[in-house]
C-alpha cells in the first residue's frame, strides 16, 4: 500500500447525463502543494467535495497515508477523515470571537484548547486580535483568522478552494505565501483549487489541469507550461499565436520555413503554436533577405499592424505577407510605428504542432 498523505484513484461522479469527475487520479506527498487548475465548471469543487466526504463518488478510492477511507462502500464520516478545508468564504462564527473561532474544533481541556489557538494566531500575527469578533476584522485578517482555525486540528490534508479570490493582488500575494509556509511546516498536502494559471504557477509544486471533469495534463509548472499537451492546454496559460498547414511528407510549411510532423498523414491540417513572447524580432537581419532554415527557423517578413504600451512590455501585432497576424510581446522600451517592416523568427523549440 502507497505511504503517500493522499491517493485517489478512478475517482468518477456523474450528475445525470453530467460528468462532474472523470476518472481522477492524484498522488500527494506531505508539504507538497498541487493545483486543480481549470475553466470553471470543469470539477475542480466536485473533486474536493468527494475528498472531504460531502459528495460520494460512482467509484473509485481515497487513501490517506495508505488507508482507505472511502471506495463507494466503506466511508469514513467527514469528521473522521483529518481532512481541513477552506474555501471563498471565510465562515467565521460571528457570535464567536476570534480565540474562540480557532479553538472551535478543537478536542482536549480548555487549557489546551487555549494554548493551541494562541500559538496560531501568534504564528498569523494577528495575537492581539484574540478578543476582536470577526466584524472588526479586514478580509485579510478574517482569512487568516480561517487559516489558523483550519490547521488546529492539524489536519494531514488541506484543501483550498480558491480561498484568495475576495482579496486584492497585493494582499493575495502576502496571505497566500503566509498559508503555504504554515501548511508546509505543518507538513499538511495541500490540494488547492483554482482558475488562475499565474496563481498555480506562483503556488504548485505540481499541476493537474482539468477539463471538463478529466485530468488532461499533470506535471511542474515548468513542465505543464513549457511542453502543453494540446493546443487548449497551451491557451490556457496565456495567448499563442496559430498558424494553419497541412501535412506533406511528414512536414508542413509556414511562414518560418518547414516543421516537422511525424505520425501525421499526408493531408492533415496542423496547428503551429508560438507564444507571444517567443516571437523573435530579427534585427541583424534588418533589410536582408531570409535567412537559411535552422533550429531558430526561417525569417519571415512583417511589417508592423498595431502596436500598443502596456507598461513593462508592448504588445505588438504584425501581418506577415500571407495575411497572417502574429502578437508579439516586447519590452516596452521598443514601440514601432504601424507599417514599419521587419523580420521575424520563431524559435523552433518553442513552438508546438498539434493536430487541428
């Protein structure tokens, strides 16, 4: 049996004709944060709300440090499962204040009790707040307050379900850190819910994005961003440009010269991926012809269509001279007038084929 702090296997709900989860398996280490990162409606909640123990899942298994707690006939009650949750709404007791909302789920004598829920909300830095009821509070420090009552008990496994959402960027940025630093120490894993990429990518020590209640990729930030298992995949983590050939002879030609496309059948229409921020601006090349084929392609010729300053970067779009729009993103710094030519270049090893 696995010693991993959580494992789920074959994990699937339909809700009607609705399939809600999809055969989702998962494996997290303790202190490890991973992300279910998706559209919305695509089963992130479900899942979790199956882990916890308030939806029962069609089939499949849950283990927690290799005991089963749930298959579809034997079910640990919610209360019984070591699992914490925190979720949008901070759920603070209004009529409680809030030593006494931390304390609330603890077990033991008063004592105890007391002395636990004061070491946490020291640890949140909120110990002069112990009297405050919740009204009082900021969001912030209500989302802390929730954050010290959900790891008194010192679950084995948290979930977070998009938890950071109400609050600013700034504020986010500083809560999210703070909860990820004591559920590690805590050595909880922690599976977190979210529609945010960046948000997954500052958080995750591992990805799983869903789709429409599958698991479509799993892997690092890193890797899930870098090596897109389709072209959905690689769009939801930013713009991409697509350009459009069909296969001959194991190739398809683009402005950029030939890529090769293995496995694929004379005929085939292709998508060609490029993020934005790949497009290379071939400045040497300035009034020069095309430049051979290489592994940085072939130089196609643009002349600039739209240029806009965002701050640090500048969004440029140029039309290459089969009609084709390409966005680029550079530094803000370079901001070209519209007609203005150019030689561009796409790096073959950022870009991606995948059939269309």
């Amino acid at each position: 049996m696995s010693n991993s702090r959580l494992e789920i296997r074959n994990l699937s709900l339909k809700f009607g004709d609705r399939v809600a989860a999809d055969n989702i398996n998962l494996v997290l280490e303790p202190s490890q944060v991973t992300c279910l990162l998706g559209p919305s409606g695509c089963g992130k909640s479900t899942t979790l709300r199956i882990i916890v123990g308030v939806e029962p899942q069609d089939s499949g298994e849950i283990y927690v440090d290799g005991d089963l707690i749930c298959n579809g006939l034997v079910t640990t009650r919610p209360e019984y499962r070591n699992i914490g949750m925190m979720f949008q709404d901070f759920s603070l007791f209004p009529h409680l204040n809030v030593l006494e909302n931390v304390a609330f789920g603890l077990r033991g004598s008063r004592a105890s009790r007391r002395l636990r829920s004061e070491s946490l909300l020291e640890r949140v830095n909120l110990s002069s707040y112990a009297s405050k009821m919740p009204h009082e509070l900021s969001g912030g420090e209500q989302q802390r307050v929730a954050l010290a009552r959900a790891v008194a008990p010192r679950p084995k496994i948290m979930l977070l379900d998009e938890p950071f959402s109400g609050l600013d960027d700034r504020l986010r940025d500083n809560i999210r850190d703070e909860t990820l630093k004591v559920l590690r120490e805590d050595g909880a894993a922690v599976l977190m819910v979210t529609h945010s990429p960046s948000e997954a990518m500052k958080m995750a020590d591992e990805i799983a994005l869903m789709r429409n209640g599958k698991i479509v990729q799993k892997g690092t930030p890193y890797t899930i961003y870098n090596s897109p298992t389709d072209c959905e995949a690689a769009a939801f983590f930013g713009d991409i440009n697509i350009m459009v050939s069909s296969v001959d002879k194991s190739l398809v030609q683009t402005p950029f010269g030939e890529f090769f496309a293995p496995g694929h059948a004379d005929g085939t229409m292709l998508d060609i991926i490029i993020r934005p921020q790949h497009i290379r601006i071939d400045f040497d090349r300035a009034g020069q012809g095309p430049s051979p084929t290489d592994a940085m392609g072939q130089a196609a010729r643009a002349t600039v269509y739209r240029a806009r300053f965002l701050g640090q970067i500048s969004i440029i779009d140029f039309k290459l001279e089969d009609g084709t729009i390409l966005t680029a993103s550079v530094p803000s710094v370079f901001l070209p007038k519209v007609g203005m030519p150019f030689w561009l270049l796409a790096p073959r090893k950022h870009c991606y084929v995948f059939p269309k």
